[in-house]
C-alpha cells in the first residue's frame, strides 16, 4: 500500500508538471497577444485561476472549521491548516500577479479599489491565521479558535467576488474581451493551478496528520516513562 501511494503521488506530480509545461508552451505558441496591453497581458492565465483556486482553499479551510466544531476531530483542524497555507500562497500569486499586470498596463503597482482591498485583506486574514496558531499552546483550544477563525475569515471572500461584480472599479474593467484562442488557453491553464492547489492541499493534510501522531506518540512515550521512573528527570524529560 505504501509503495502504491508513493507510485501515485508521483505520477499526480508528473501529470501536474506536464499540464504546466503544456499549457506555458500553448500561452507562447498558440495564443495571441493582446492589443491594448502586450505580452503582460497573458499574467492573466495564471492569474485568474490561482483566484478561483484560493477561493476554493478558503472554502476547504471553512469545511474543515465547520467540521471540527461540528466533530470535534483533530482531523478536521489538521485540513483547516493545510487549505489555510494553500489559501495564502495562492493569494500571495494573485497579489503579486495583479500587482505586475497593473504596473505595466496602467502605470501603477496598487491602488486602494474596493476589489483590491478585499483581496488584500484576504490574504492578511489567512496570514495572521498562520502567525497565530503556534501561539496558542492547548491543542484544543488552538483547533476551536482556529475553527471559528477559519470560517470568519471566509465572509471575505464573498466580499471580493461581489466587489468584482457590484462595485465600480476605475482600474479593473468588470470583464476582459477574449477571443476564442485566448479562452481556450485561459481554460486549458485551470487544469494545471486546480491539480496544484488540491495535491498541496492533500500534500499539507497529510503532513499535518503525520506531525500531529508523532507528537501523540512522544507524549505517550513521555508519560509512560515518567509514570514507570516516577520523575521527568528520570525519564529524561525537560
């Protein structure tokens, strides 16, 4: 079973490599440039779908917040975090991604809109959820702050889908003009960013389960040593 598994994180690895290098290939090869914008224009592959993709991993991490509350399963807490971390990178890509596209197309790195201020504030949302939980040092009460943080932080991301949609933005246009080449790229490139953000998020959750049952076996180790020695200097344990 644990050669099988290794076998298939491997090949899902492949495939994602592949799919990456195919669709960065087509963005050169087979789609056109843009007219108004040039060449920064095709960020925009990436872009939007790294978006799609964070918002997905702040509904898992919602799913897993909900799940623990509902359970009480460390094993919920343990996605929360996996789809936390996934959730601020893939932010950090937006970020960063609209930053350099607004630079080159509109002359300006950043600019307080509605539509960017909720993304940023996402991203900070799940960044300060990061920062915070090493800090609290019950495991219990960790997961509930970290449960009810979690699915907070989610009312974000409405926020900056409707301010996409409802809000005026002097910067952003509400939709962006593509012809069928570029459509067809710009759909090809979800595959690849949707593999990535589900093998992380899968990668990370079973991480955190691994780290999580080792530390249960070292405080069962200790405390059987301490309990057979009958003093923690005994035992070996600070």
């Amino acid at each position: 079973m644990l050669g099988e598994s290794r076998t298939f994180k491997r090949l899902y690895w492949l495939v994602v490599l592949a799919t990456f290098a195919a669709t960065t290939t087509m963005l050169f090869v087979y789609t056109p440039e843009e007219q108004t914008m040039g060449q920064v224009q095709k960020i925009f592959y990436l872009h939007l779908p790294s978006a799609i993709c964070a918002f997905l991993a702040c509904m898992v991490a919602f799913i897993g917040g909900v799940g623990y509350l509902w359970q009480r399963k460390m094993i919920w807490d343990d996605l929360s975090l996996a789809a936390a971390k996934i959730a601020a990178l893939l932010c950090t890509i937006v970020l960063a991604t609209g930053m350099i596209w607004g630079r080159s197309a509109w002359g300006v790195w950043w600019a307080w809109t509605p539509r960017l201020t909720f993304s940023l504030l996402l991203w900070l949302l799940y960044v300060v959820y990061l920062v915070i939980r090493p800090c609290i040092e019950s495991r219990d009460r960790r997961a509930i702050i970290g449960a009810v943080y979690v699915i907070a932080a989610f009312l974000d991301v409405p926020l900056v889908y409707l301010s996409v949609r409802l809000i005026p933005d002097y910067i952003h246009p509400k939709s962006v003009e593509l012809i069928f080449p570029m459509k067809v790229t710009l759909a090809a490139w979800f595959v690849p960013v949707s593999l990535l953000t589900i093998g992380l998020i899968a990668g990370s959750w079973g991480r955190n389960r691994r780290l999580r049952e080792r530390d249960l076996a070292r405080a069962s180790e200790s405390g059987w040593s301490i309990a057979r020695n009958g003093s923690p200097d005994d035992a070996g344990v600070e």
